[in-house]
C-alpha cells in the first residue's frame, strides 16, 4: 500500500479540456446566464413568501433548462472526447461515459 494519500484515487485522472466552438461555447454560457436569472428570481420569491406551488413551478423549469444544458454538454462529449478517446485506443472513456451518464439519469 501506498504511502501517498489519495493516491489510488487519482490514478486516472488526467487534465483534459474540452473542445466546443465558439458557437456552442456562447449558446451554453447564454443559457447557463438565464438559469442564474431563474435561480436568483426562485431565491427574490421565496423572500417575498411566493405560493409554494408558484415557487416549485420555477424550480422544476429551471431544472429542465439545466437538464437541458447537460443535454447539449453530453452530445458535444459523445461527438468529439469519446469518439477521439476510442479512436486512439483508450477504451477506459466507456466506463467513465457510463457513470457520467447514470449520473445525469439520476435526476
């Protein structure tokens, strides 16, 4: 065993970037803004005692436009990361797809 804390932990991460155009770089960070609007205008309704269902109303909206954000992120993963991680041979991109996706399935 390893003397060096966590080390079993990091031994597949590696510092990777991701590869979005400018395009869909700008529509991410324009819908990711109007979920920090809906957040703030969720937050101004609960200090103004809002109607619970009005304020869950909200809430699952901005959920679904951030399930939506994830959505776009996945397909962006899927057509470019995953394809060039397979293509060079590194298999181990399957794993960690499967457990990025279960975690979006969770919500």
């Amino acid at each position: 065993m390893s003397n060096e804390p966590n080390s079993h932990e990091h031994k597949h991460e590696h510092h990777r970037t991701s590869h979005h155009s400018d395009k869909v770089k700008k529509n991410l960070i324009t819908r990711l803004n109007r979920i920090e609007g809906q957040i703030r205008g969720i937050k101004s309704l609960i200090e103004k005692d809002t109607y619970c269902d009005d304020v869950i109303t909200q809430i699952s909206a901005t959920q679904s436009a951030l399930n939506s954000v994830g959505k776009l992120l996945l397909e962006g993963h899927l057509r470019t990361c995953v394809v060039e991680r397979i293509q060079e041979g590194d298999e181990e991109i399957i794993d960690e797809l499967l457990i990025t996706v279960q975690r979006l399935m969770k919500k």
